[in-house]
C-alpha cells in the first residue's frame, strides 16, 4: 500500500517539478532527445555589402558588385525590390541557397 502511494505521488509530483526547473539549453535538448524530435538549424545566411550592379526584372535577378571585378548575380525571393532598388545603389544584402539558388532575402539600402 505504501509502495502504490509513493508510487502515485512519483507519477502526479515529478512532472511538475520538471516544469517548475529552469528552462534552458540542457533542458531543451534533453526534450529534444527524449521527444525523438530532430533540432535542425535554420537555413545558412550571410550578409553582403555591394552596389547594384544590374537588375534583371525578367529573370528575377539583381547582380551585386563587392568588389572592384567582382559581380554576383543572386535570385530575388521577393519581387517587390524590384521597385526599390536601381543601378548604382549601395546596398547590404542578406543571402540564403534556396532550392539550389542563391537567393535575396532581404535587402537594405545604405
């Protein structure tokens, strides 16, 4: 009887003293591990610093120059920096590969 009781109490306790634990990266990756839930990082991004080079509405392409010979042409996710965007401007852009692509995923003039 003794041993049913303190097992019940184990059962409706312990639970809740996990929750009441501070929440942090062990915690998290021990749910992760116990949950079977795989932690995938998000897609890889970099920044870049460049002047618009061409921009290639038709294509869906803007080509950035870094450097002095140096030009990239990258897809654009989002068709509405056509608009904001001309030869000649300094801009920083930020990158992922999607779907194999090079593609803008944010863009800010400087």
């Amino acid at each position: 009887m003794v041993k049913s009781t303190m097992l019940a109490l184990a059962v409706v306790l312990l639970p809740g003293a996990a929750l009441c634990s501070p929440a942090g990266d062990q915690w998290e990756a021990a749910v992760a591990t116990n949950s079977g839930a795989a932690v995938a990082p998000g897609p890889a991004t970099q920044s870049l610093h460049g002047m618009v080079a061409t921009v290639d509405q038709s294509n869906d392409t803007i080509a950035i120059r870094s450097a002095p010979g140096k030009t990239e042409q990258f897809r654009v996710q989002d068709g509405l920096l056509f608009d904001s965007v001309r030869n000649g401007d300094q801009v920083e852009i930020t990158v992922q590969n999607i779907a194999g692509a090079e593609t803008i995923v944010e863009l800010r003039k400087e």
